[in-house]
C-alpha cells in the first residue's frame, strides 16, 4: 500500500470518527478518543541514499482516561521528496547510484503520559510499530511528544516524532519528523 493510499484511508477514517463527534456532541456524551491528524516535512538517516528529505503524515487516536497515564494507536507514512536530478554515486560496495531514502507507512501501539494545564496540554509516548515499504519493512519504536491548545472538543496540535527502524535485510533506519494538524476529543 503506497503513502497516497494510506493517507486516504486515515482522512477517511478521520471523517467518520468526526462525523461520530458530532453526533456525540449533539448528545452532550463525553467522547471516548482524542484523535490527532497531523502532516509536515520528515528526515531520514541511516544507509547509503539519496533525497532523504520527505513528508508524511500520523493519525493518533488515544484511549479516554482520567489520570495521566494512557494508551494510544497510531497509523502514520512518510514519502521522500526526490531532487537528485543526477547520479550520486554509493560508496557501498555494490557501486553504482545510491538510491532515494525509503518510504514507509507503518502502524504502531504507544503509552503515555499527559500533563493538561488549562487549554493546554502536553504528551509523551513511547511504543513499538511495524514499518512497511516498497523496498524494506521492519519492526522498531517511535517516541512521540506533542502540545495541543484549544478549547471543548478541537484543538491545534504540534508534534515531534522519531521512528527507529530495524529492517529484515539487516538495515538500521531513523526518521525525525515535525508536524502541525488537528486534535478532536
């Protein structure tokens, strides 16, 4: 499944838990989920490759709880953004044109802790998750941090991310992302 699809998905997904959000907001139900979209620019290390600037995007949906600590799942994908118009050669010893940096969706479980302060909140989650690609796929972790401010059910939320991935072919890959969107609870 390519990153296109994926985001197609999670903007679906995204839309029938908003569509329910508003049906329980009618209601006056507490929501069960704090759901967070967000997108922005990402950056690959590790191995020999090219364009490892790209974009993605990470659905999270949280568990309700009353204390600090909770549970989450998370969907995200990352897809490079090529600007290499010429061969840059690989040092690696098959030779040749090193190739862009992979792109990954992957799906992941996550615990917590959040700290809320007025309209403010703050999160801090670690996990495992499994990277897929059309090249490699791995399983590996992720450490996510994010503030989100607003008020009643939306609010804008900012995020940092790092995904350490650990291929099957024995390739070892780190991706840091910073991305803004939105947070429904």
């Amino acid at each position: 499944m390519n990153l296109i699809r994926s985001l197609a998905l999670a903007v679906t997904v995204s839309l029938l838990i908003f569509a329910h959000v508003a049906t329980a907001q009618q209601a006056s139900r507490p929501f069960p989920l704090a759901i967070d979209f967000t997108v922005g620019p990402n950056s690959g290390r590790g191995g020999e490759f090219t364009d490892r600037l790209g974009g993605g995007f990470e659905l999270v949906v949280a568990l309700r709880h009353d204390g600090a600590g909770f549970g989450a799942f998370t969907l995200g994908g990352r897809e490079g953004v090529s600007s290499s118009a010429d061969c840059v050669i690989s040092s690696g010893s098959a030779g040749g044109c090193a190739r862009s940096y992979p792109d990954f969706i992957h799906i992941g479980a996550l615990a917590g802790l959040q700290g809320d302060r007025g309209p403010l909140s703050l999160r801090g989650m670690l996990g495992p998750a499994y990277f897929s690609g059309p090249r490699t796929s791995g399983f590996g972790g992720q450490a996510h941090i994010d503030a989100a401010v607003g008020v009643s059910r939306v609010a804008i939320v900012a995020a940092a991310r790092v995904n350490a991935i650990a291929g099957f072919k024995g390739e070892q890959f780190t991706i840091g992302a910073l991305e803004a969107g939105v947070r429904i609870r």
